[in-house]
C-alpha cells in the first residue's frame, strides 16, 4: 500500500496502469510455460489469472487486430485494401465540413485516421466556388476529377471569380428527391470526391501518406450512394455511418467497387409499397458522355458502423447486405449518449408531441433520461464481434480512457469535439473564437434536445449566446426549407411528397403534418451550413427589419467540450487556439509513459540463465522498445 491506497484503488484512480498489470500477469504465464516461477514475475499481492496461464505475454492492448489481414474470400468476391497499421483515434465526422478535408488531413498525417463529413458535401462545394474557391483548392481538386467536361460543366455554372456579393443569396440546388437528376449525381459524386482528394494530398498536389474516411448519416438517405462513389473515386479508405441502421451499406460498397448498379430502401410515412431510390455508375458516366470510366472498378473502402448496443451490432454481423463472413464490416464504434451531434434515443423513448407519452422519460431539463438498458457491457460486445476491431465514442477525449479501451480488447476511441474546435476544423472562425473564449471563462453547456432534429433523433445544442440555441433567437428566425436534406419522404393518393417538420407550418399542414410535431424542431440544415462559414442569405426578413435574414449557427458538441481547455493557448493578440496535432498528442503522450513503465519489467532479462526464457525476454524487450521509439516518432511528426 502507499498511502493507505492498496494496488487495486491505484489501478482505479489511474487507468493507465492497467497495461502494465496485464503485461505483467502475461509475462508470468508465459513464464510459467517454461517452467519460471510465476510468484516471481506477478505484481507483488496480486494472484495471476486463471485465464491468462496459457495465453501470449504479448500485452493485451498490443496484440495486433487480426482483421486487417483479409481472410480467404469466394472467388469473384470483393477485395479489400487494408490499412497497414491499426489506429488507435477516430477523428469524428462533423458535419456540416466541421470535420474539413484540413482536419482530416492534419489527423491522417499523424497517422491517425482522419475523418472527413460527407453531409450536404454537394451545396457546400458549390457554396465555396461561389466564395472564389479561396487559395483555388476545390478547383485544383476538380482538375483531377475523371471526367474534365464535369468538372468544367461545374466551374462555369458556379464558380464566382472574387466572390458573390454577401447581400445576396447562393445560387441554389434541387433537393433531393427518390430519383435525383443527372446534374445532382453529378455535384454529389464531386462534392465528397473534392473533399477526400484534398485530404489525402498536400495544398501543392503531392500524395500524402495517410489513412483518410468519410461519415455519412444514415438517416438522409437519398444522397448517400453517390456521396459513397465519390468517396471512393478519391480512394477514400473507410466509411462509417451512425444516426441509423445502415444495414444495406456494406453491400453497396461491394457492388460499387466494381461499378455495379445498386439500390436502397427509403423509409416513406403512409406507404402502401416499398420505394428504393437508384444510382448506376454505368449511367452516371454514360449520361456525361464518358461511358469507358464505368470499366475501371475502384477500392472498396472499410466499413465502421457507430451501433450503441451489443444487439445491434450483433444484428448486422448476421443481416447486413455485404461480402464475407463479417457482412463486409470491418469494425464497430460504439457512441455512448454522451457524444455531440445526434444521440440513439434511450432504449424504449419516442418522442410523441401529440399525446405527451415521453414526458416521464425526460429529466427536469427535458433531456431524455439514459439508464442502465442504455448501458453497453463491453465483454459481451467484444464476444459478439470476435476479433473485428471496435472504437468508443462519447467522452472518450481523454489518455487514461484511451489505456482502458485498449486494456480491454478495444482498438481505440473517436473523438469528435475536442476535434471540432481546433485551428484546423471548418467551424466558422467566429464561433469558434466565441466558443474558446467562454470557455476560457466558464463553462459552456450542453443541452440533449428530444426534439430539435426532424429525425426524431436526439441532439446535442450547445448552449451559446447569439446562436439558435437562444429560444428567443430561433422563434424569430423566418422559418424556410430549402437545403430538405432532412425532410421525411410520404405517400398521399397514391402519389410520393417530401415534408420536414421545420418548414413554415402551413406548408408542412397542407402536406398531411400534425402541427404539434413542428413544435420546437430547428433547421439543423441551414444552421449547420451557417457553422460552416456558409450561411444563405433567406428570402424573408425577420419581423421589423429591412434586410434579408442571414441564417445564424446553431452549433453542437459533446458534453465533454469543456474539455478543450486541455488544449487550447492564448497569442499575444489575445486570440484563442489550438491544433489537431495537440490532440492527437496529448492522446498519445501517456503511451510513452505507459511503455517506458512496461520495459521495466524487463530490466533483468540479460540476467536469465535459461537461454529459451532469455531469448523471449529480450524479443519482448526489443518490442517495447520499438514501440516508445514508434509513439516519440509520432508525437514528433508534425
């Protein structure tokens, strides 16, 4: 004991050294095996486990994930790219461009894996070409595009040489609908193409080695198979989807590798028959007058799912559409409540403005209440998905969580808002700045809204003066839909509509809508595009004013944003910042620590008279070894 705390409470204050104790206990057993004495080599006062006698004294959290060797696939099967090493961090996607092609970047080059978000990446390519395209970038990216004369046909409609006037609106583009048109495909494809390509390369075009994914929402269905081809057009390296159950996904991967036409079920209120919504990369490219490019198949990238129970993961591994005996999914992250953006709403809630039957699941704030059927045990979870690799989000910004997750099997974590407000992230520079300078001061909140998001999903708002989050702010906002990347698809007299419960009411009544469900639901669409740096100018004007209304940030985080303070220094102009890289590295920084405390127990391993107990003890030591030079390295590349 030191100090009155015995070995079991240090371990609890101080997660990091759970490693070291497991690598302790498997150095033992594999002591024991040749015949050492195990007393010798376990932690004073701690009994070796029963279960780790015949196990490999390689430590836990540095076994290799087995995944990333493909296994054995049926002939004409897809064929997998696997990434060369494991992650340990997620950069979450944040939309909308919160998670920028510069973010990923910056996490990718610090071989991490770097997450760009692929919500709406068609409006916000057009709305940046209409800004100048400053420092040309989405231009350059365009310049390797595939096709030229899409690319072109692009920049003519939109590129706005120095900038549209900021008194007037961007041009728009259609909203989506179950059968998009040519030229919607086509802006899709090369929004998110633009936004991987530029994340994988430097500002001078130069290929950068580095792993780079894109995260969709499942639930805005219609954009989501060419936002996918153009992220993989990039060579794009992953994908992951939350907000949903995105059980068709993995199979669309598949079959668009190989250029293959694919399908997906759209959810339609009142519908007498299933609707599926298309896209043919075969037509995509004969329609722009390049029918060859459909004969060259593309990388099929890696499929995380964000799933927040052991059921649903278990659920995919058994239905989901793709290849192999994993259902071409080739991990997990498992969000916990905690995490920003849109939250799985607690097991059994819906939200019900009609009949009021929520109000005993929320808590004197009116957040939805998570107890213990929310809970996830890890066990059973790493049980159900074998040796697939799986990352935990919501809270997890943090070095000693990042130990525990590996201590206990798992690859790493996702962290999205400590992410979210770096000098690299595509938050609108302003927010950002009033976001670090509150924090500087005091801590920010924030609030789980049941019914804020027309996908009847909760999500995370961050409490902030001057933003929609302001009650008084948002009921004053002209009320519009003209992004509808949210609305909700119905049938009515046989005929297929699109409503969104935070259009003006009278549209949305005429369309078949109850108006209690438009009570207290925000534009998430035209308010995240505002975070992004890209607000619309509306065609209405708020109550008593003359000008038209620009559309303001409504900005969200996880609850753990307080967490940047971490992070973040003060110039001498007063301005507030930080980088990626300082994440990453305050992530990894206990590693070394971690490993340096490891080696230690390997101090005598010149000292063994057995050869066969000397030679693993130095190949054990020689690893350690390679691993703290690996994590100086790492914390060095900038």
């Amino acid at each position: 004991n030191i100090g009155g705390i015995g070995r079991t409470e240090r371990c609890l204050l101080h997660p990091c050294t759970m490693r070291v104790m497991l690598a302790s206990w498997a150095l033992a057993a594999a002591l024991a095996l040749h015949g050492a004495g195990v007393d010798a080599f376990a932690p004073s006062g701690v009994q070796l486990p029963a279960s780790l006698q015949a196990r490999s004294s390689m430590p836990l959290a540095a076994r290799p994930a087995r995944f990333w060797k493909p296994a054995a696939k049926p002939a004409g099967a897809t064929q997998l790219h696997m990434a060369a090493t494991v992650p340990k961090i997620i950069q979450g996607g944040m939309g909308v461009q919160v998670s920028s092609w510069k973010l990923a970047r910056e996490v990718g080059r610090k071989g991490e894996l770097g997450v760009i978000s692929g919500t709406a990446m068609d409006v916000v390519l057009l709305r940046w070409l209409q800004e100048g395209d400053p420092g040309g970038l989405y231009r350059k990216a365009l310049a390797t595009f595939p096709d030229q004369g899409m690319a072109q046909r692009c920049i003519a409609k939109y590129f706005v040489e120095g900038g549209k006037d900021k008194a007037k609106p961007y041009k728009p583009l259609q909203m989506w609908v179950m059968e998009p048109s040519q030229e919607l495909n086509e802006i899709s494809v090369m929004g998110n193409y633009c936004e991987v390509w530029l994340a994988k390369h430097n500002d001078d075009g130069t290929p950068i080695e580095s792993v780079i994914g894109i995260n969709c929402l499942t639930k805005i269905q219609l954009p989501v198979m060419s936002s996918l081809y153009g992220a993989m057009l990039a060579d794009g390296d992953y994908v992951l989807m939350g907000a949903g159950i995105p059980m068709e996904v993995p199979g669309i991967l598949d079959r668009l590798s190989r250029n293959e036409d694919v399908k997906m079920a759209i959810d339609v209120d009142d519908a007498v028959t299933g609707y599926y919504t298309h896209f043919s990369p075969k037509n995509f490219w004969t329609n722009s007058g390049r029918p060859e490019l459909a004969d060259k198949a593309v990388k099929r990238p890696n499929f995380l799912p964000i799933v927040s129970s052991v059921l649903l993961a278990s659920a995919m591994l058994k239905r989901a559409t793709g290849e192999g005996p994993t259902r071409g999914i080739q991990g997990f992250v498992i969000e916990f409540p905690t995490a920003g953006g849109h939250n799985a709403p607690p097991r059994g809630f819906k939200y019900d403005a009609t009949t009021g039957s929520h109000a005993l699941s929320l808590n004197d704030k009116g957040e939805p209440i998570y107890g213990p059927k929310d809970e996830v045990d890890l066990v059973k979870f790493k049980n159900a998905v074998g040796d697939l690799p799986f990352y935990l989000a919501g809270y997890y910004a943090r070095p000693e969580k990042l130990q525990e997750v590996l201590a206990l099997g798992g690859a790493g974590v996702q962290v999205g808002t400590s992410f979210a407000f770096s000098e690299e992230s595509g938050l609108w520079d302003q927010a950002k700045q009033q976001v670090l300078q509150q924090i500087a001061n005091d801590d920010l909140v924030v609030y789980t809204d049941p019914v804020a998001s027309p996908t009847g999903f909760p999500f995370k708002v961050l409490e902030l003066d001057g933003s929609l989050s302001v009650k008084d702010n948002y009921e004053e906002r002209p009320r519009v839909c003209n992004l509808g990347y949210l609305r909700t698809a119905y049938e009515k007299d046989g005929k297929l509509g699109y409503r969104c419960a935070s259009e003006p009411i009278d549209d949305y009544l005429k369309k078949g809508g109850d108006k209690s469900a438009t009570e207290g639901r925000k534009c998430l669409c035209n308010g995240l595009m505002a975070n992004a740096g890209v607000p619309q100018v509306s065609p209405f004007k708020k109550a008593g004013e003359d000008s038209r209304y620009v559309e303001e940030t409504l900005i969200t985080a996880g609850d753990d944003v307080n967490q940047v303070r971490k992070y973040m220094k003060q110039d001498a102009s007063g301005r507030w910042e930080y980088s990626a890289r300082d994440v990453v590295d305050y992530l990894l920084g206990m590693f070394k620590e971690e490993y340096l405390n490891e080696l230690k127990l390997y101090k005598d391993a010149d000292a063994a008279e057995d050869p066969t107990i000397k030679m693993m003890l130095l190949n054990e030591k020689s690893k350690i070894e390679d691993k703290i030079a690996g994590v100086t390295d790492q914390i060095a590349n900038k």
